[in-house]
C-alpha cells in the first residue's frame, strides 16, 4: 500500500541521472521517504540551452531514470522553469524536510544553486549538496603554491596521490511513497526532433540511460580496456570506450568508471596498462572542469590573452568564410577523414577522439575559423556535449587553452588518415561520396602560421 508523506526527503536530479553511487540519493533514503524532481531550467540567466542531439539523450534518459527510481519506490516529479524558484516551489508544495542534489561547477550553475540554498534555507528547509560528478572536487587540487593547474601532467599525478571515496552500493527500495504533487508530461517539453526527425542514427547507435551504461561499462572493463593502449586512436576499430555520453549525463560516476577498471587490473594479470589508460583519459574530464571551475570564461574566452589578438574569420563577415564552415558542417571538406568524423557526429551524435582533433583542427588551422564556431556545432550536435570538455578541448586544438597544442601544430588529415585508418573503412562507412577540397593544405597551413607570427609580432609591438 502506497505511503503518503508530508514531509519528504526531495531529491534535486541534475546532471546525475542514475540512481547507484548516487550520494544525494543515498543519504535521502536514508535520512525517510524520499521524492524526486528533474527541473528543465531554460530560464536562469547565463545557463547555455541543452543542444539539439542531448535534448534527445535526455528525453530518453528521463525515461529510464523514471523507471528505475520507480522500482526503488521514488516518485519523480518533471517540472520546468527557473531552477531555484522551482526547487523551492516544490520543496513547499510536498513540505520536504531536506532537499538534497549533487554539486555542478559550471558558473551559472552554481548560482542556481546557491540562490536555491538560500531560498531553501529561507524557509526553514534543510538543503544539503553533495560531490559526484567528478572525481575530486575542483578545490581540492592545487599546486605547491596554492594555485590552481592549466598542465594536465602534474594535475594528474596530484590527482593519482588523492584517495577516492568508496564507490556507493545501488540504495535499497524503500515502500512506495505517493506523491500527489502536478508532474509535466515529459512530451510537452518537446526535447525530440519532429520536423524534420534527424534522430534516427542516433536511437540506432545508443540507448541512454544507466541501465546500459552499466552494462556498457561491464564490456568495457572486459574487453576494451586491454586493447585501449594500441587501439584508442583508431577510428576505425572502436577501441575506445563510448562512455562519454554515460559522463556527461552521470548515468555513471567517474568512480565507479575507475574503480571497475582499478577492480579488474587487480583481477586479471596483464589488463593494469589498459585499465591505467583509461583511467588518465577520465582523469582528462576532471582537468577540463578543474579549467572551467577556476577559469569560468573558459566557453566564450580565449584563456591565453595573446589570442585576442588573432585575426580569426567568422561565418557572418564574409561569404567565403560562411561556405566553408557549411562545408565542415556537412562533412562536405574534400579530406575523407575530416567528412567522415562530421557525418559520424551528424548521423549518431559523437565522433572519436582523434578525428574530434582532425576536424577542429581543420576549421581553426586551415580554415582560420574562430574556435567558437566549431565549439557551438558540437555544442548541438553531440550526445555528450560537455561545457567543460568541449570548450577546453576547442581551445587546446586552438591553441589558445591550457596545456594547449603549440599553434604551430597543424594536423595534416591526410596524413592522418594514412596513419590512423590505414584501409580507409571509417572513411568508407561515413563518407563513402568524395568531394573536392575547399582549401590547400599546404597554402592554408603557411596562411595560419603567417597569421600566428603576425599576432605575435602586434604583441611585442
Ligand atoms: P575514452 O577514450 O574511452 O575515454 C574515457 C573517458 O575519458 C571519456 O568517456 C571522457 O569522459 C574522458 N575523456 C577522454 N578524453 C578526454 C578529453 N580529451 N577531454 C576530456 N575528457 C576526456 N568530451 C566530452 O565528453 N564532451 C565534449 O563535449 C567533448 N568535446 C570535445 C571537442 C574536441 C574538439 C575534442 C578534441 C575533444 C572533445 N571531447 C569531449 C573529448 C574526447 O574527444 C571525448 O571525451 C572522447 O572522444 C569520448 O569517447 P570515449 O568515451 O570513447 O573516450
């Protein structure tokens, strides 16, 4: 028989949509009968709006997340609006107790959330925030002088020295708690494509949700994570993880992502250089919101000041510039590899790693295209679109970021395909049609390193 409650636990999804290693969740059910509330904020200022290809993800994520906190008894509740008025309204609607959710690190975030604190506070409610999203809070790496880090290695091996808390146990579900409270219907918030439904490739390719991260996660751990060293950059063998997606919606923690890894290496004699390998890309994830976090700017501005000063072209000031950046977009460039990594992304929402680079690299390098425009394309185009991740990985290629590629480093796609997909078969599978090249590698390269030497030298001037 359902129980009704009058003063509940609240628990406040976000970017953390599983319910295992979840330590909002846990100390929730722990604290009595617990309700839950995913709020779609649109409305606080300075928050970026979810991009078209994890709008999607996100549909399908609240509906497995609605599954499973069902099992363990946990009505959710779908509303939308400004977060902290809407936490606080539903806070006073089901007179909860404590309000409970996991930190974000995003600027705008976390004036959400500060504002909420207060408001929660300010009716006498208890709010309680709680790490998870990354593996070590922001603050709690700092250089030997107290500052924080713009170099991944030494940020890494600080990391190495700090203990992870222990992964949390899936909660036990607690007797079914009635929630009479007004929920959205999930369809009003129009998250899936229509017209036109571009969304095909991507339902094709992932199901969203922690139950098949998990089982995701388990493949990963067995059979990836031993080929990763030698793999990881092909394109063409999926040898990688396919987690990001996973991350970015927190249908896993980075510690459970470790800690099945660590597990496994112990297990299993041999698989510790895989397992290692994948545990410094995830530790890659918490050096881009450890930038963002210290560096909020890191979205819009160039974090080396220098590139201020670059002489960048945007789509919107010239005809020719706006040609090539619908070229790049449509995968339509002339180079196979390059056209095969934006059909990838348009047609399942991710592309690999390495032809992320390839392809960012080809738009600010040769193209001599603003970071920002290729920034914003991913933005609405991947499944996993991270602020942190995307803004501090545009910048790296750019090489106006931290720990950045030296501008100097143009990858050749070409090249690039001859040494990454040595058959061709990624380039076949995504971009079997060939079209001519828009610009002249070795033209444009000199163009860009002309361009460099010309910022440098209105520097020193
Ligand atoms: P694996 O190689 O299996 O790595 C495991 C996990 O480590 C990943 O799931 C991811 O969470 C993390 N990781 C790996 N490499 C990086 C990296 N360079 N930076 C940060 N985290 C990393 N990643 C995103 O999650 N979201 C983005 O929006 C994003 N935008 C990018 C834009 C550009 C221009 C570039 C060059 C890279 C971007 N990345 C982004 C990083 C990286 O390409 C992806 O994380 C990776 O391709 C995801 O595939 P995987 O899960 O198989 O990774």
């Amino acid at each position: 028989m359902p129980r009704t409650t009058d003063s509940p636990q609240l628990v406040w999804f976000r970017d953390d949509l599983r319910t295992a290693d979840h330590p909002a969740l846990t100390a929730a059910l722990s604290a009595g009968p617990t309700i839950a509330v995913y709020i779609f904020d649109e409305q606080s200022p300075g928050l970026r709006a979810v991009g078209g290809a994890a709008r999607w993800w996100l549909h399908h994520a609240l509906l497995d997340l609605h599954e499973s906190l069902s099992q363990l008894g946990v009505p959710l509740i779908l509303r939308s609006g400004p977060g902290s008025a809407t936490v606080a309204a539903v806070a006073e609607q089901s007179n909860a107790r404590g309000i409970h959710w996991m930190r974000r690190y995003g600027e705008a975030e976390r004036e959400v959330d500060t504002l909420a604190k207060q408001q929660l506070q300010g009716a006498g409610r208890e709010a309680h925030s709680y790490a998870g999203a990354l593996l070590h809070e922001p603050w709690q790496l700092q250089t030997q002088e107290g500052n924080s880090y713009k170099v991944f290695t030494p940020f890494y091996n600080k990391l190495r020295d700090l203990e992870l808390r222990p992964v949390l146990p899936a909660p036990e579900a607690q007797d079914v708690v009635r929630c009479d409270l007004d929920s959205e219907d999930l369809e009003s918030w129009h998250l899936l494509p229509t017209s036109p439904d571009w969304s095909g490739g991507l339902a094709q390719r992932w199901t969203p949700g922690e139950t098949e991260a998990q089982a995701r996660l388990q493949e990963v751990v067995e059979s990836i994570a031993a080929g990763y060293p030698e793999h990881h950059d092909r394109p063409d063998l999926d040898g990688t993880s396919a987690l990001s997606p996973a991350l970015r919606w927190g249908h896993l923690s980075p510690h459970q992502v470790w800690e099945a890894l660590g597990r496994h290496a112990a297990s299993s004699p041999g698989a510790s250089e895989g397992a290692a390998a994948v545990q410094r890309q995830l530790a890659w994830r918490d050096f881009c919101w450890h930038l963002l976090y210290h560096h909020p700017s890191l979205p819009i501005k160039n974090l080396r000041a220098e590139f201020d000063g670059f002489d960048w072209s945007w789509p919107e000031q010239d005809q020719q510039t706006a040609a090539h950046v619908r070229a790049w977009q449509r995968g339509e460039t002339g180079f196979r590899l390059v056209d095969a990594g934006m059909q990838q992304l348009w047609q399942t929402g991710w592309m690999h790693n390495r032809v992320r680079m390839v392809t960012a690299s080809l738009l600010v390098k040769n193209l001599g295209v603003h970071w920002s425009v290729g920034e914003q394309w991913f933005w609405d185009t991947l499944v996993d679109a991270d602020l942190a991740s995307n803004s501090a990985n545009w910048q790296w290629v750019a090489g106006s970021g931290a720990d950045a590629a030296p501008y100097f480093r143009v990858f050749n796609p070409e090249l690039q395909a001859k040494k990454f997909d040595p058959q061709g078969s990624y380039a076949a599978r995504f971009a079997p049609v060939a079209h001519e090249p828009i610009v002249d590698l070795k033209e444009s390269r000199t163009q860009a390193l002309e361009s460099y030497d010309h910022m440098k030298a209105r520097q020193k001037g």
